[in-house]
C-alpha cells in the first residue's frame, strides 16, 4: 500500500515554472514506475510523463518534452515534475501515479494539484 500527496500547484504567467512533489508513503518505491498525468475541466486524464524509480529513465509526451522535467529523491521518496515555459494549455490538475511493476497499471493515485497558466 503506497499513498500519494501532491503539492506545489498554483497560479503562474506564461512563460513561468513551478515545481509539483509527490510524496510517498507506506513503502519504498524501489521497482516503481511513477507517471505525472494532467486533466483539464471537462476533458479526460492524459499522460504527461514517468520515471523508473530504480534507474531514473523518462520518458514525456511531446507537448511538454524539453520544458518539463521529472526526477526522484531517493531519501524523501519523493517525485518531482518540473515545469518551464508553461503555457495556458498547461492548465490543469495534475495527478502523480504509481505503478509496482513496468507491466501493471497504475493502482496508486494522488489527490491532484492544481496548476493554472494565465496569459
């Protein structure tokens, strides 16, 4: 059993950055894989992003590669998803997930955290 909690939503400019965590607990996340999704109001759950917990591999969607980043402190058993150059299309709540293994799905949700990209 692994809980999820999102933090560092908010209000930023185009063109501006934030930092999102999600912070685990109940266990290590040796073996996981970690995905950022993101939903709109109105629209479904799309994939952002993911890392191997073990080896740090990521992996984006292309609307964000090059100006958002993922990464793991290992110490914290936490997961980041740094976001540059945000655009209003940005806007959404933004959910980190958990899978255990690279072939399940993710069965570990956040509650979500709000990003809103103004112009």
């Amino acid at each position: 059993q692994v809980q999820l909690v999102e933090s560092g939503g908010g209000l930023v400019q185009a063109g501006g950055s934030l930092r999102l965590s999600c912070a685990a607990s109940g266990r290590t996340l040796s073996g996981y894989r970690m995905g950022w999704f993101r939903q709109a109001p109105g629209k479904g759950r799309d994939f952002v992003g993911h890392i191997g917990w073990s080896d740090g591999n990521t992996y984006y969607t292309d609307s964000v590669k090059g100006r958002f980043t993922i990464s793991r402190d290992n110490a914290k058993n936490t997961v980041y998803l740094q976001m540059n150059s945000l655009k209003p299309e940005d806007t959404a709540v933004y959910y980190c997930a958990g899978a255990s293994t690279p072939t399940s799905g993710y069965g570990y949700w956040g509650q979500g955290t709000q990003v809103t990209v103004s112009s």
